[in-house]
C-alpha cells in the first residue's frame, strides 16, 4: 500500500513536470509577459512551491540551449523569484547541475547570481533550510570549479603573458567569470549568515565540501606559479594578486578565525582545512567568546574579583579536608576558577602558592602543640607533593588553550614550554613581591621546604623551572631569610631594652626556646613527611607479596600505628590512599572467617582484624567514606559478598554527613538478626575470667553482636537491673582484647546518646569513658611478638598502639556526632576538635554564626574558617547553607560589579564542601525561588542576573567534573522522560542511537541500499566530549540527578520567560545562554544539548528584546546529529529574516522621518512664498495709493 502510494505520488510529479515544461514552451513561443507567466504558472502549481517540481531546473535548462542565455525565459526566472514561486537555493543547485556551460551562458548566470545574492534565504521548512545549506556546500565548490577552468582556459591559449589589454574581447569573458566568481565568493565569506549556513552545509555534504577544498588548494598553487611569471606586467599581476587575495580571505575568513587579514601567502603555513573534524565543529565557540568579551556592543563585565577567595578555600579545603582528592580533579577546579575570574595562569601560580604559605603560617602554633597534628601534615604533604603535580596538571590545560587558538607554527612545541616557564616564574616573582608573607614563613620554617618543592618543579618529569632559575629562587629567598631574621632580632632586642632585667632574661629564654622549637619542628616535619613517603611504598610491597607472613604482615601494620596520621597524610598527597585503603580492606575481608586453623592462627587471625578495622575507621573519619568506595570500586567487581561487611558497617555506623542514624535503625540494618544470639554470652558475662574464644569465630558477626549486647547492657542498667560494677566489667571485656569491639560498641552508643533522655546520659557518657580509659593489665602485657604457644599473650600483641589508635579515632568520632558530650575538651584532641567544638556548642542561631564567618571572610580567610564552615554545613545542611550563603551575599553586598564579583567568587569557593549537594539546591531551590519572587523581580536585571547565573553554571559543571559514571547515584526511581528532552539535541541523538543499535549497526543510504553507519555523516560528525555510543551511558546521564534538575531548570525557564510579551524574565534566556558559553567555552555543548530548540526559537523571534547574532546562535546550536543540523538551518534562517526585518523598519522610520522634515520644508517654504506675495501686492497698493 505504501508503495502504490508512492508511485501514485510520483507520477503525480511527474505529470506536472511535463505541463511546466509544455506551458514554458508556450509562454516562449507566444512571447508572454512576466505577468502572464506569473498567472499561469500560478494556477498550474496550486499553492505548492515550484521547488518541488523542479521548476528552476527546468526553466534554467531552456534558458542555456543556445550559445547565450535566452533573455525571455531568464525574465521569467526573475519574477518566480520576485514572486516566492521558486527559492534562491533551488536556482542555485539547478545552476551547479547543469554540465560544460558555455562562457557567455555562464556570464550571464553569474550576472543573475549577483543580482539576486542579497535574497540567498529560504522562507519553508526545516527541509528546505538544509537544502539551502548544501546547495550553499555545491555552489562553493562550483565557483572554485569554474574559476580554475577559466585560468586554464587562459593560460592555454595565452600561456605566460595574462595581460588584460592584450586579450581579445571574445578571450575577456573568462577573466569577467573570475571576477564575478571572486565577487561572490568576497560577499560569502563577508556575510556572516551565509558562513553560517556554509557551516552546516559542509556538515551534510562532507564528500563535496573535500573535493572543494582539494580544488581550493591546487587553486592557490596555480595562482601562486602565475603570480611568480607574470610580474613583469603590471595589470596582469595586479589582477592575478587580487583573484589570489579573495581565494587566500576565503580560507582565512571560513574557519571562523579571529585575524581577518592574510598574514602569510605561504600555503604551508596556512590554517589546514581539515573538513567534518572536532576542530571545526568546534571552532565557532572560541571565536565567539572573543567576539562577545572584546566588542563593546555585547557589553561583557570582566569578572576579575580582589580578594581570589575561591583559590583560597578550594586550596585549603582539599589540602586539609579533603587530602584524597585527585591532583587531576583539583586542577580542573583551578582552571574553572582561572576561565571563568579571566585569571592568568602566573597569577593562579601566585595564588595557590601564597595560599599554602598562610595555611602553614597559620597551623604552625597548633603544630607546636602536637608534632603529628593531620592538618600541619596534611599542609606540607600538600605543598611538597600535591602542588607540583597540580601545577603540571594546570600546564596542560594552558597548552591545549594555546594549541587551539594562539599558536599555529610548526614549531609551537618550543614556544609553548618556554611559554610555561615564564607563566610559573612570573607567578614565583609575584609571590616573592608579597614580603611580609614570606617573612613571616621563614621566621617559622627553614628554608628546605622552598628548596624541595622548587626541586621537584625542574626534575625532568615535571620540566616547570630550569636549574638557573630555581638558584636565581633560592639566593633570594635565603636573602629574605637573613634579613628576617635579623629584623626579628633587633625587635627582641628593642623589647628587652624597654623593660626589666627579669622581663629581658625571660623574653631571651622563651625567644630561644620558641626559636628552636620552630627550627626542630621544621626539621623533624620535613623529614617525618619524607620518611613517611617512603614507608608508604615499603608497605604496600610487602603486604602484596603473596609468600608473606601472616605474623609479618600484622608486624607491619602494628608498627605503623606509631605515625599513622602522617602515613596517611603522604599516602593521600601521593594517590596511595585508595590503594592503601584497598589492601587494608583485602586483609580485613580475609581474615574474617576462620579457615580451620588452630588457636594460636586464630588469635593472629583476630589480632590482624582488629588492627586493620581501626585503621580504616580512623581513615575513614579523617577522609571520609569516598576513599573506601573508589578503593572498593575498583577491587570488588568479582567477590561481592564478604566485602560488603565493612562497608554496610560503615554507612551505617560512620555516616558522611556529621550526624548519626537513630540506634534502632542501625540494628534493623542488619539481616537475619537471629544469628548474633549464641554469641552474646561471650560478651555478656559476669565473669571476666571467662576464656575469650577466638577459633570458628566470624569476627563481622561479634562486632555486630558487641552493638546488641551494648543495648542489652544499657537497657538492664537503665532498669536497674544489673549495677555499675557489671557494667564496668562488660566495657572491660570489650576493650582488654580486641578495640574494634569496643569501637563498634562506641558508634552504638553516639547514636543512642541523640535519642536517650537526659537523665540517661550519664549512664551512655560512663560507658564511653570507660571505653578510652586502657586496660592495665594488657597494657602492661602488651608485646611486639607472637608468641610460639596458643595463649591469651598473642592478644595482647600491639595492644598498646591498636588502643592508642581506637582512643583517638573514638575521640574524634565523638566530637564529630555528639559535640555537647563533656568528653570532646579532654586534653590531647585533635585540632580539628577544637575548632570545630565552639560551632557545635554555640547557643546563636546558625543565620547569625553564619553571618559572623561571612563577614569575617571580607578580611582574611583563615584555616578557622574552614573547619566553621563545614560544621555549619553539617549542621544546617545542603538547602540552608546555599539558602543563606546566597541571601547574604546577594541581599547585603551594595549591588555593584566589584561586589558581586566578590560575592561568586566566595560562594563558588565554600560550595565546594558538597559540590554535588550545593549544586542540586542551586538547580532545584535557589534559582528557581529567587526568579519567582515577586520582591525580585526588580533585580532581574544586569548584573545581579549574570552573577546568580554565572554562580549556578560554573557549580553545577564543577560538580558534573567529579562524578564518575554508574557509581554515585544508583537511584532508580529517578529518570528523565521524553517530554523533557523533547526537541533536544540530546533527545534525536539518543533516538539515532537507538535505531542504529535496532538495526545492528546497519543503516541505508538515500537509494535503499544498506551502508556501514561507520560511513554515517552523521557518527563521523560526533563531538569529542558526546556521550560514548553505549547505552549505559545514555541510561547514566536519564538518571544522574544533576542532569534532571539541569534539564528542570531549562524547561522552567523557557516556560515562564515567554509568558508575557514583555516581562523582567526576557534577560534571564539571554543571560542564561552567554553564561554557559563565557564560562563553559568548548564544553558549553554539554549543557546546550539539554536545551530546547524551542527557547532557541523564541530569543529569535523578541524583535524589542536582544537577539543574539548570527554567530552567537550559532555557537548555542549542538549540530551533532541531522535532525539538530535541520533545525539548526531553519533557525538561522529564522533570525536573518528577523534581522532583515528590523533593518526594513528602521529604514522605513528614518524615509518616513526624511519625508516629514521634506514636507515640513515645503509648507514653510510655501507659507515665506505666501507671505512674500502679500506683502509685494500690499506694497504695490500702497504704492497705487499714493
């Protein structure tokens, strides 16, 4: 049926085909008029477009049978112009069909050519748009085509001698072709809209669009040579130069490159035109960001704030929270923050650099305090090992810029790397011009620290300093330590004078005592982190080695314990922490079950779990659980079942977030609770003589069954059934042999202490004092051997450090859950205890402590800070934080540029506590109810409105920059549907994925016959960041929550910007399209593929608002797929209408102005003229009179 009914179309086709062309017989014959033509040709076509009979074709063909064009038929041609009967694209296809046109005929064609260029647009359907576009691809190559034949055609008959006087009339013809070849090719490529169309026309006809630039390049070599004969005559070569001019402006003008002129005629040295490749797909967007940052028109705001606290807080916040995190992912943050503040890449250098510096100033009295303090570690692992990294992750980002717009030499490789060394050394240079700042670290530290870390910068690996340049470094930098130094003395020295002789002994011996503990700190840091660098490496070996001992590994880690923070530290600096957590997870899985062994390698076997579960816990709370999944993720594809103990215990019992699940849902977490009762006895007994059985022991099944027994303990003290003493010989039990049942017992007892009544603390809170105070006797008994026998005296092995370990991991834990608890102020806490304690305990409401950081920020960030602001995160969570951070920041700043740059820049930097979070409340919350107030709407105007969307933008794609695929939102509940992405790039590339997969990588060409989809336009054209073809990915971006609240975000915004023809919300679109394009530049189409064509439609069609220009619209068009090249086509068709249209009105307001003030002249021109007759006639009376 579909067949017949095609044919039955076809034939209708057909059929009329025949009666226009029996009709243009007629109207030639009977010499009709335009007019008469008009009519008739009307009433044949009915109200269908001449384009689909192919009537251009057909009158063009009859037009060109003699040896010039037949003048009645071209007449015709014209007024089906005139009249819309026939599109200007179709006369331009049927024009580049017609086969060895003789010169006068082609004359003459391209003399209607000229006539009618300015009407090269197309009023149909999506279709028709991209039949322009290709028609546009073939009429390219047709003028290249002809202008070569008639430079052949030349030199044939003339050879070397061109000169135009000396050429007959007849033999002229061909230079009037190339000129009026070159003419037409100046107004392409000086139209920014037939570029446009150009651009995706060579998209569609990528086989035309080689064979053009093929005959673009020979075309400049046959140039060139004639250009090189022909200089003795001056007209030949003038003209020759200018055909040459045009040819070498088009290549330079239509890859969209931002120098207009020609700065080489060297063809090797030219941009090379590489058709349908990413470079090109993509090579609008550069152009437009310079376009829209550097013309006055686009009014651009740089955004270059004065205080750089987003550098400052992202720095500190990976460097002390967050030590794990990739060097490659803290580098793309940089990086955001450097393209999107406009920040040079020296002045980034001197900014993280100065960051550090101030983060250790500041830690330096803390870390007298305690040598081994995380965050004075964390600080210098950071400085030594992360930053050089970092900085050569931040290199590549400043070599692919540079490769992409800036440099196009052979030799770039050279410029490049030089280019690098003075980004890093002008950074240096700023940093060694803040002297107060390095004063003040070299009163504190020695100067080893500069030297290792400007060691590193010129190893051979990293190549960011030469050797002449780091000695240039340290001369001065010692310099600066020898006058600080003296400085400091002469000041004591004016202290001393001024007081009494006690005072002065007492302020020499403390400036002695404080002068040599700071050189001993320094010393003894440097080395411990160096030391513990490489203890990092020699565990790992040894614990993979599979003929290792059991004793030895649990010797290993035993010894360990002495320094495990600074371990930590160095294996987090360095990437190891995964790996590190992943082998402690392996020995820990490992040694769960019992194997059958005997006593004595069941007591081993239990001593190595316990070491290895206090080790993770207190990894986990200083690094939080995303170290444990991405060491999981990578080890536990294959065995899934014993591995999911530690982790289920810890999502349960070490939550991320700093509050606790209620105590009855971490026991209703575990299945089967059944099976934990037959080990109750051994815990719960009256008798702590009892023999502590270790064989057949499953060791996961008695931390879970310590956390019921703890409940049944408590509950029977609570109902006075059992008495303290009881108590204190259970708690006893639980921590004399292995700690990671008294620690598991903890965590219990952190969420009952939230849901207990008051009267009932004190209960919870002996418990746990009971759980830090150490058991005498094992640590009297605590040994560093096992010994050969199966006694209790294998137990005690390492006790002493595993308890150590346990109290302080319990400690922290402590103040993290339950800061109000009197045991967070005991002596030897942490520092992070501190500073986090009087947030947690102030009685202020959180908008007020939230306020008083906020305002302090204005001065100084200091590490302080850092700690406040995540334990106001935890504590009011993700929608408060984002809530209150953004009301005080947009409602209380003056409301000028200088402000509000501020003001993102600070929020972006305190977002990163949660980017995911901070994002989601951004996409989902914030935006939305600030664009729905009524109060607002009054401040949706520039630049608030830049500034809120830019804030949104640059959070949300730093957040998309972190998630790995398939692993961090495994929600199944939420997806994208169809009606969302409808209209979408996103949405017909997932529908082209679709059916090719159904028709198994087979698809077919326009005739039916089946082709590889590897020679599918459309796969040829993919971008290099579109999603992979694999249908799990298209599943991962329908369910990532960010891409949902993404697209939600879209869809409300095109929804309530066009309610009203006039409305505040017009400017957010607009804004919300140049923010994605300044900010995002090449990987804006990762959100304008979530956009609809719709809202693209829309912003062209607000003739009183801004449209965006052609390039502009260009640059939001995601044309990855045929159906988006389509409607890509018909848009920038759209807008060229709307721009002729305004054009048209304007003209037509100024003649209607010209013709107001004309006609006013007349009329007072006439009234002097009147008045000057009267007057005449009134003297002549006058005169008769007398």
């Amino acid at each position: 049926m579909v067949i017949t009914m095609m044919m039955d179309t076809s034939s209708t086709v057909t059929s009329t085909s025949f009666k226009i062309k029996d009709l243009l017989l007629r109207a030639w014959r009977e010499r009709w008029t335009e007019i008469e033509w008009g009519r008739e040709i009307k009433r044949l076509l009915r109200g269908v477009s001449g384009d689909v009979y192919d009537l251009a074709d057909c009158m063009l063909r009859q037009a060109i049978n003699g040896p010039v064009t037949n003048s009645l038929l071209m007449l015709y041609l014209n007024h089906c112009l005139d009249s819309q009967i026939i599109s200007f694209g179709a006369c331009i296809m049927a024009i580049t069909k017609i086969p060895d046109l003789k010169p006068q005929c082609m004359n003459s064609l391209l003399d209607f050519l000229i006539r009618y260029k300015t009407r090269t647009n197309c009023y149909g359907n999506d279709d028709e748009c991209i039949a322009l576009c290709r028609s546009l691809v073939t009429f390219v190559h047709w003028l290249h085509s002809i202008i070569l034949s008639s430079l052949n055609e030349l030199n044939h008959e003339f050879g070397s001698n061109l000169d135009p006087t000396n050429i007959l009339t007849i033999d002229n013809i061909h230079w009037l072709i190339m000129d009026k070849s070159c003419q037409m090719l100046r107004f392409i490529i000086d139209s920014s809209y037939l570029k446009a169309l150009l651009y995706i026309g060579r998209m569609e006809e990528q086989t035309v669009w080689k064979q053009c630039i093929q005959l673009h390049n020979e075309l400049i070599m046959k140039l060139q040579q004639q250009m090189s004969q022909s200089s003795s005559s001056s007209s030949s070569s003038s003209s020759i130069k200018s055909i040459f001019d045009t040819i070498q402006a088009f290549q330079t003008k239509i890859e969209w490159l931002s120098n207009d002129g020609i700065t080489n005629t060297n063809v090797k040295k030219q941009p090379n035109i590489q058709p349908l490749d990413t470079e090109i797909t993509n090579s609008i967007i550069p152009v437009v960001y310079q376009m829209m940052t550097t013309r006055p028109e686009f009014g651009y705001i740089q955004y270059r704030p004065l205080s750089h606290h987003s550098i400052r807080i992202v720095v500190s916040f990976y460097a002390i929270l967050d030590p794990s995190c990739s060097n490659e992912l803290i580098a793309n943050y940089l990086a955001i923050i450097a393209r999107s503040f406009d920040l040079s890449l020296s002045k980034l250098y001197c900014e993280i650099l100065h960051t550090c510096l101030v983060g250790l100033i500041d830690t330096h009295n803390l870390a007298n305090e305690d040598r081994k303090n995380i965050n004075y570690h964390a600080w210098i692992a950071f400085l030594l090992f992360k930053i050089p990294q970092i900085f050569l992750q931040l290199s590549h980002h400043r070599i692919k810029l540079r490769k992409e717009i800036r440099f196009q030499s052979e030799d770039q490789s050279s410029v490049v790397d030089n280019h690098h060394h003075s980004d890093l050394e002008s950074g240096i240079d700023m940093l060694m011009d803040l002297g107060p700042c390095i004063d003040q670290f070299l009163l504190r530290y020695k100067t080893e620290h500069l030297q290792k870390l400007f060691d590193s910068f010129k190893e051979p690996q990293m190549n960011l300093l030469s050797a002449t340049s780091v000695d240039r470094y340290m001369r001065e930098i010692n310099r600066m330590a020898l006058s600080a130094s003296n400085d400091s003395m002469q000041n004591n020295l004016y202290n001393n004078d001024t007081g009494s002789d006690q005072q002065q002994q007492q302020q020499q011996t403390d400036s002695q005592q404080q002068s040599s503990s700071s050189s001993l700190d320094a010393l003894s840091s440097n080395i411990l982190i160096f030391r513990a660098e490489h203890t990092v490496t020699s565990i790992l070996a040894p614990l993979y080695m599979e003929n290792c001992k059991i004793e030895e590994v649990a010797g290993i880690i035993c010894r360990m314990q002495h320094s495990f923070d600074v371990i930590l530290c160095a294996a987090a600096s360095n990437g190891l922490l995964p790996k590190f957590a992943q082998r402690l997870m392996e020995l820990n899985r490992s040694n769960i079950v019992s194997r059958g062994e005997n006593v004595r390698s069941s007591q081993i076997r239990a001593v190595i779990f316990d070491i290895t579960f206090i080790s993770l816990c207190s990894l986990i709370e200083q690094y939080r659980s995303d170290v444990l999944l991405e060491s999981n993720s990578t080890n536990n594809q294959s065995d899934n079942s014993n591995s999911s103990f530690f982790i289920n215990w810890c999502r349960w019992n070490i939550p991320s977030t700093n509050a606790c699940y209620a105590p009855n849902v971490i026991l209703s977490s575990y299945k089967d609770e059944s099976k934990y009762e037959h080990l109750l006895p051994q815990l719960i007994t009256t008798n702590d003589m009892t023999e502590f059985r270790t064989s057949l022991v499953s060791w996961d099944e008695m931390c879970i069954a310590a956390q019921f027994a703890t409940a049944e303990i408590l509950n029977a003290w609570i109902h006075d059934q059992i008495t303290e003493d009881d108590v204190r010989i259970f708690i006893d039990r639980l921590k004399s042999r292995l700690c990671s049942l008294g620690l598991s017992a903890a965590c219990w007892l952190f969420a009952k202490l939230e849901t207990i009544s008051a009267e009932h603390q004190s209960k919870i809170m002996m418990m746990l004092q009971e759980l830090q105070t150490p058991s005498t006797s094992m640590i009297n008994s605590s040994t560093e051997s096992f010994s050969n026998d199966a006694n209790e005296t294998n137990l005690a092995f390492g006790y002493k450090q595993r308890f150590l370990l346990m109290s302080t991991t319990l400690k922290r834990l402590l103040t993290k859950y339950v800061p109000h608890t009197k045991l967070s102020t005991m002596n030897n806490s942490p520092t992070k205890t501190g500073t986090t304690l009087p947030i947690r305990l102030s009685k202020s409401p959180l908008n007020t402590m939230l306020d008083q950081c906020l305002h302090m920020t204005r001065k100084h960030f200091t590490l302080k800070l850092i700690y406040d602001f995540d334990g106001l995160y935890s504590l009011g969570g993700p929608r408060w934080f984002v809530t209150q951070v953004f009301r005080y920041l947009f409602n209380f700043c003056d409301k000028t540029v200088v402000c509000l740059q501020d003001s993102v820049d600070l929020a972006y930097g305190l977002f990163h506590i949660d980017l995911e979070q901070c994002a989601l409340v951004l996409l989902r919350h914030t935006l939305p109810k600030f664009l729905l107030s009524k109060s607002n709407e009054l401040h949706l105007t520039e630049p608030i409105i830049s500034a809120l969307i830019r804030l949104t933008v640059i959070t949300t794609y730093s957040a998309l920059e972190q998630l790995e695929i398939h692993e961090l939102y495994p929600d199944e509940s939420l997806e994208l549907n169809d009606n969302l992405l409808e209209n979408t790039a996103f949405y017909y590339k997932r529908r082209e994925h679709q059916s090719n997969s159904s028709n198994q990588n087979v698809v077919t060409n326009g005739n039916g016959n089946p082709m590889d989809v590897g020679d599918n336009p459309i796969d040829e054209n993919s971008w290099s960041f579109s999603i992979d073809s694999d249908t799990t990915d298209y599943q991962w971006i329908l369910k990532e929550p960010l891409y949902i609240e993404l697209v939600h975000l879209f869809q409300f915004i095109m929804e309530q910007s066009f309610e009203y023809e006039f409305s505040p919300w017009l400017l957010v679109p607009i804004s919300l399209m140049e923010q994605i394009l300044l900010n995002l530049r090449e990987d804006a189409p990762k959100f304008l593929q979530f956009i609809s064509f719709n809202l693209l439609e829309a912003m062209i069609h607000l003739g009183h608002c801004q449209s965006p220009c052609i390039e502009q619209l260009l640059a939001y068009l995601v044309l990855d797929t045929s159906r988006s090249r389509k409607i890509g086509a018909k848009l920038i068709c759209q807008l060229e209408l709307v721009r002729q249209y305004v054009d048209r009105q304007r003209n037509g307001s100024h003649n209607n102005r010209n013709v107001q003030q004309r006609l006013m002249m007349t009329m007072k021109s006439k009234q002097t003229t009147s008045i000057n007759q009267q007057s005449t006639i009134a003297i002549n009376n006058n005169n008769q009179q007398h």
